[in-house]
C-alpha cells in the first residue's frame, strides 16, 4: 500500500470501535462507492465527503446523537493527524 495507506488504517481502527469487525468492509464500501477511488488512496482531502457518508450510514443503523457525534468527531480529528499525507 502507499503512504495514504496510514490515514486509512486510522479511520478503520476509529470505525472498529463502533462497528467491530465490520469496519474495513464498510469503510472500504464507502470510499470505493462514494469517492470512486481505492481505499488505500485516501487523503486526507477525501474526509470531510467520506465522513458525511459514514455518519448518514450509521444514523441510520442508531438514534444516539452523543454517539454519532463522538464518532464524527474522532474521524474529523484524523485530518488534523500530520503522520497522514495529504
């Protein structure tokens, strides 16, 4: 994988906190469907768009807003991550 490949672990192990072992697959599906690229060739560019699909996803799937926001809050804090390539 490239070096945006770090950035991309990051979000999965966010999302494995909130949806366990379904988080790569899921996290893969809306990179591939909603940005059209790879999931290894996300940037940091890519997480605003990415982040309004994941949380549209999950609030479907829950009702509790303090969690929606915790999670949404913890994926935008990865765009502030320098380790990251933009």
């Amino acid at each position: 994988m490239k070096q945006n490949s770090a950035l991309y672990t990051q979000v999965i192990a966010v999302t494995e906190d909130y949806l366990g072992p379904s988080a790569k697959r899921f996290i893969d599906r809306q990179i591939e469907n909603h940005l059209q690229k790879k999931p290894e060739n996300l940037t940091k560019k890519d997480l605003s768009t990415l982040n309004d699909w994941i949380i549209a996803v999950v609030a479907l799937l829950t009702e509790d807003e303090e969690l929606l926001a915790e999670y949404s809050n913890r994926l935008e804090s990865l765009s502030n991550n320098r380790s990251s390539k933009e």
